[in-house]
C-alpha cells in the first residue's frame, strides 16, 4: 500500500515537471514560411518560431490571414535547419478575436 502512495507522488511530480516545460506565447504572428508540408509561424519578430501541424496549423494559418491575435502553448524544441531563435511545436492555440 504505501508503494502505491510513492507512485502516485512520482507520477504527480513527473506530470507537473512537464506542464512546467510548456511555454506561453501571446501576440500575432508576424511571417509565414512554408516549405513543402511544413509551415513555420514567426513571432515575436523573428524570435520564436512554432510548428504545428493538422488542426493546429490550420488554425494558426487562418489567425495569420485574419491578422488575430493568439494564445499559443508550446513545447520548446531544438532548432534546425539555420533557422535562429528559439522554437517549439505548438500544443494548444486559443484565438481573441470576435467572428473568427
């Protein structure tokens, strides 16, 4: 029994640690960039750049046209490929515009 209360607090903690990870961005995004199937979303002027992808991509692609800002959640990752900055794959995107 008390193996199993070490577990749930392990599990607990491994789980907060991972949400702690995740970054917050808020604003517009700035440029677009797509290459093949992949599309990279700038913000912050070239700062930080975010990949997503299916509805995520999607949705930010529409939140770029409609000039809107956003809400992103996003893991960081390593960049590659020269691209400068910080970068993360986006997890969850909330848009703050009216009739979007």
């Amino acid at each position: 029994m008390r193996r199993m209360g070490w577990m749930g607090i392990g599990a607990l903690a491994f789980l907060m640690a991972a949400a702690a990870m995740a970054e917050t961005f808020d604003g517009r995004i700035d440029r677009l960039e797509m290459k093949a199937s992949l599309m990279r979303f700038q913000v912050r002027e070239g700062t930080l750049s975010l990949y997503a992808s299916g509805a995520l991509q999607d949705l930010l692609l529409r939140a770029f046209f409609a000039k809107a800002r956003i809400r992103a959640e996003y893991q960081p990752v390593p960049c590659g490929g020269g691209v400068d900055g910080l970068c993360g794959t986006v997890s969850a995107v909330t848009v703050e515009q009216k009739d979007f």
